[in-house]
C-alpha cells in the first residue's frame, strides 16, 4: 500500500498543472450544472425562449419555419427545431449548447494565444504555454461567461465562438476558413459585426487576402434563408430579420454602462449621430494602425481585435447589457496574457457587468449604473492609450 501510495504522491507531483487544469474545468461544469436547472430567473427564457420551442413541439417544424416563430435568424429557429425533438424540458439543451460553445472558445483562445507566442518568440518557454492554458479556462470563471449560458440562457457565447476561431485562421492566413466562420457567426447572431471592422483594418493594414471575401458574408445570410423559405415563408420577411430586430429598441442605452449614458439619451435625437461617431473612431483607429503597421505584430493584433469589439459596444446606440460579452473575454486575456499592469481594465468591466446582470437577473444592484458608466468609459480610454501607446 505504501508503493501505491508513493507511486500515487510522484504521478500527482509530476503531473500537477495538468491535474489542477482538469480539477478546474471540471468545476466549471459543475458551477453550470448547479445554475442551468434555475429557469425561473431568466425572463427571457420563460417569456421567450421555452414557448417558442413549445410551439416548434405543438406546430411542427414546417409550420413553425413558414410562420417565423421568434425574432432570430433561421440558424436559431433550426436550432429551436431541433431542440423540440428532444424528450426534456427545453432548458436541458439550450444550456448544453451554449455552455459547450464556451469550452470550444476555450480551446480557441488557447491555440490563440500559443500562435501568438510562437510568433513573437514567446512560445519556446514551458511555462508561457502552461499560462497561456490557464488563462484560456479562467475564463470560463468570468462571472458574465457564468451567468449568461447556464442561468440566463443567452446565446453570446455562440457568436464568440465564431469570433475567437475565425480570428485563429484569420491569424493562420487561412482566410477563406475564416470568413466562412464569420459568417456562419453573423448568420447566428447580428452582434458578430462587432468584430467586422477588425477585418476591414486588417485588410488595410496587410491586404493578405482579397476584399472579395467580404462578400461570403452576404452570400451564407442568403443561403441560411433558403430553409424558411422553402417551408413557405416569404423571402422579403426571411431577409429583413435583422433589420427587424435593429427597429426594435428606441433608447441609446439598455441597461448598459455604456458612453451615452452619461447624459446622451435621447435616441431619435442622436442615434444617427452615434453611428456616425463610430465609423469615425475606426476611421482614426484604422488610419493609425495603417501608419505603424510595421508594429503590429500578433499580439497589438489581438489587441485590436478586442478595441474593435468594445469600440461597437461603448459608441453604437441601442446596446444591451451582454452585447459586451466578447469584449470583456477579449481584454481579460489580453491584459491577463501580456499587460498585467492593466489588470484593472478587465476588472472595472467585470464589476460593472456583475451590476447589468444583476439588475437584469436578480434583485438589482445597490451601484447606480451612472457610477458604472464613468468606471467603464475609464477602463476603455486605458485599453485605448495602451494600444495607441504600443504602436507609437
């Protein structure tokens, strides 16, 4: 017994990142499992998501697709359809799907960041690689990650996919494969523009691939329409989804610590301004980046990727509390990976998140979201200077 023991003690004494990787990612699965079961805080699952599959279970799929049930793209009613095949309450696979697209991002990040450290001769050291893995699963640990799949039932993490693997063969040069994930992503979620102006800059900047590729993104929008459409629904109503659900709000800001926040509320009044304002930011953004080209090495890269996503949220209007779901990963890992120094960027948004979800979720937080706001815009212009610092 005490060979076994000894030869027990040595394995764990060898092997004791890896055993502590897999202690943590198994407790992440069970901090989703003990969540998912509480449907009865998520109005929007109880409002929204558990009648719409109902109705696929009640209906049938044909007369669901033709009717347009919900307000998302057809990938989403699919996957509504799908789910309402399956013999369990509807939260049981709408929790498994989204949560499982957090450990695919997970795995994302994580090739990531070790093309990223290959790239820039950090790579060669153990122990950047063992970080870099660590890094990747603390973010399942992100309390908005935490909250949105398992206990809200939100789909973010389904677009982020989308977003951390096209950026991978993006990075990889294998630019048609990163397109197709582009737009498979936007064709499931309208909020993967966020990441569209990272690759108009980088098609600037570098001009690897052809801008020809811009136009998958149209081209698979159309064809993931050809399902409804083909159950009898009309064309003119498959394709303008989205401009369906971009009429649907009339308030700059939703529930967010967002920039207009801070007095700049009146939608009809500036929402024109406010997308304007944002084209020029990327324009100066864009424009920078394109005269210190010869700096952006991978790493300011993913950097840029991470501002792109934040700049949409913080100046587009009509943002809600979780469209900052990408961004708030991006810049954890980022700051967490090569800027630690910055950590109370990631922090001052995770606080300010923890206050959105609460509100939206819970009881409410006892933080005004105008205190929120003001940490916020903070935390951006130091994730800004530290970009625009990096490449001067």
């Amino acid at each position: 017994m005490q060979t076994i023991d000894k030869k027990l003690y040595d394995f764990c004494c060898k092997h004791a990142f890896h055993i502590v990787m897999l202690l943590l990612l198994a407790v992440s699965v069970m901090i989703r499992w003990t969540l998912a079961p509480n449907t009865f805080l998520s109005g929007d699952y109880n409002t929204f998501y558990k009648p719409w599959i109902e109705q696929y279970r009640t209906d049938g799929i044909v007369s669901c697709l033709r009717q347009g049930i919900g307000d998302y793209y057809v990938p989403f009613n699919l996957l509504y359809a799908l789910f309402s095949l399956l013999p369990v309450e509807p939260w049981v696979p709408l929790s498994i799907f989204f949560c499982a697209m957090e450990y695919i991002s997970v795995y994302y990040i994580y090739k990531l960041l070790r093309l990223i450290g290959a790239k820039i001769g950090m790579d060669q050291s153990e122990n950047y690689g063992k970080f870099a893995l660590f890094v990747a699963i603390a973010t399942l640990y992100l309390p908005h990650v935490i909250l949105n799949s398992s206990l809200w039932k939100q789909c973010d993490s389904i677009y982020t996919m989308f977003t951390f693997a096209s950026l991978y063969y993006l990075l990889k040069e294998k630019h048609t494969l990163a397109f197709v994930l582009l737009s498979v992503g936007f064709c499931f979620k309208l909020q993967m523009i966020f990441v569209l102006p990272f690759f108009i800059i980088t098609y600037v900047c570098f001009h690897k691939f052809t801008f020809f590729q811009f136009f998958q993104i149209p081209a698979w929008y159309i064809a993931f329409g050809v399902p409804a459409i083909a159950c009898g629904r009309r064309w003119q109503d498959v394709y303008k989804t989205y401009l369906g659900q971009m009429g649907q709000e009339d308030a700059m800001t939703i529930n967010t610590p967002g920039f207009y926040l801070l007095g700049l509320n009146d939608y009809y009044g500036l929402y024109r301004a406010a997308i304007l304002t944002t084209i020029a930011i990327f324009v100066i953004i864009a424009y920078y980046s394109f005269m210190q080209k010869d700096k952006l090495d991978l790493k300011r890269v993913f950097q840029l990727t991470g501002l792109c996503i934040w700049t949409c949220y913080m100046f587009l209007p009509a943002m809600h509390e979780r469209y900052d779901y990408t961004a708030i990963i991006f810049v954890f890992v980022y700051v967490l990976m090569f800027r630690r120094k910055y950590l109370w960027v990631p922090i001052s948004m995770m606080i300010c998140s923890i206050c959105t979800y609460s509100n939206a979720l819970i009881y409410g937080s006892p933080i005004p979201l105008w205190i929120c706001a003001i940490a916020y815009f903070a935390a951006y212009i130091g994730y800004c200077y530290d970009y625009f610092k990096g490449l001067r």
